[in-house]
C-alpha cells in the first residue's frame, strides 16, 4: 500500500493557491489551473505546503491520488512539464505552425494535429519537436496522440518515440529451409 498521502505537497513562493470549499485554484508563472478534490478526502494548508488527510482506511487510496494530483498541479504552474517526441524514418517529417504540427509520415497524405489550447511545440529540426505545457495528463494524452499515427515498429525501428522510447528490434523472419 501506498504512503505517498503521508507526505505533505511543498509550495514554492512563485506558486499562489486559493481554496474554495473542495476546490483549489494553483497560479503560477507557466499557468492556472483548478482541481476539484474527492469528497472522501479533506486536506489543510499551512504556511508553504498542504497536507492531505482521509478518515476511513478505503480512502487512503484516492488520498494519495489527490496528493499526487496536488503535487503536479503544483509542480505543473511553477516549472511546467515537457516531452520530446522523435520521428524516425526515411522521409519522416514534422513542421510546427502555431498550434498545428504537419506530420509526413510515408502516408499518400499529410497529417494535421491541432494542439490544445495549454499545450506549446518548439521545434529542434525536422525530425525532433518539444511539446511543453502546465498540465501533466493533457500533455501526455498530446503525446500518445500523435504517437498513434506511427508507432514504433519492431522490424526496422521506424516510427514516432516519446521522451528517449526504446523498442526491442526483431529479426526478420527466415526462409524455411528446402528438404
């Protein structure tokens, strides 16, 4: 079992929180952002953190997922949270526009994903792009997306990987051997 919930949420000076009844607002210098706390779980704020706390066993539970959440949300405002997305294969391109991100994927068409509002593309060169954004879970839902058009394959390593991904190569299957 975890004791993640045991361990109160540290809040920089950059980070302001309000709450409100089950809800806390976090502003920060990436963002805002508001998180509505389960009702099984109660939590205080003290002078730079927050401590989470539940009253029967079973919520011990959704207690470590809001203090996990808290922590993101926290982390999230304040230093933000980024991924790297590589493509790699013959003719595998990307090009950043604003909020929309051309992919040539050896398809007979090119394919266009519009970013989400919190979500920011830098591009490094053709083939490598930083996604940034305050929110954790939409950036890796982002992430998991576009992965989708091309998912690493086995074969011949070609594909589209997220933060360093490693995939185990195969080997090509052999030719049965004439008797």
């Amino acid at each position: 079992m975890s004791r993640i919930a045991k361990d109160p949420v540290i809040v920089p000076d950059s980070v302001n929180i309000t709450i409100e009844g089950n809800t806390i607002n976090f502003k920060g210098p990436k963002g805002e952002m508001t998180l509505e706390v389960h009702e099984s779980v109660s939590f205080t704020q003290e002078e730079n953190s927050i401590q989470v706390k539940w009253q029967k066993d079973e919520e011990r539970a959704m207690a470590g997922t809001m203090r996990a959440l808290i922590s993101n949300y926290v982390k999230g405002v304040g230093e933000g949270f980024e991924k790297n997305i590589k493509l790699n294969g013959v003719g595998y391109r990307a090009k950043v526009q604003g909020k929309k991100i051309t992919f040539t994927l050896g398809f007979s068409h090119q394919v266009d994903y519009e970013l989400p509002q919190t979500v920011e593309a830098k591009q490094e060169n053709q083939t490598e792009i930083t996604l940034s954004s305050c929110n954790k879970q939409l950036l890796g839902q982002v992430c998991a997306e576009i992965r989708a058009f091309r998912p690493p394959e086995p074969y011949k390593g070609k594909g589209i990987f997220v933060d360093n991904e490693h995939i185990i190569r195969k080997e090509r299957k052999k030719a049965a051997a004439a008797g």
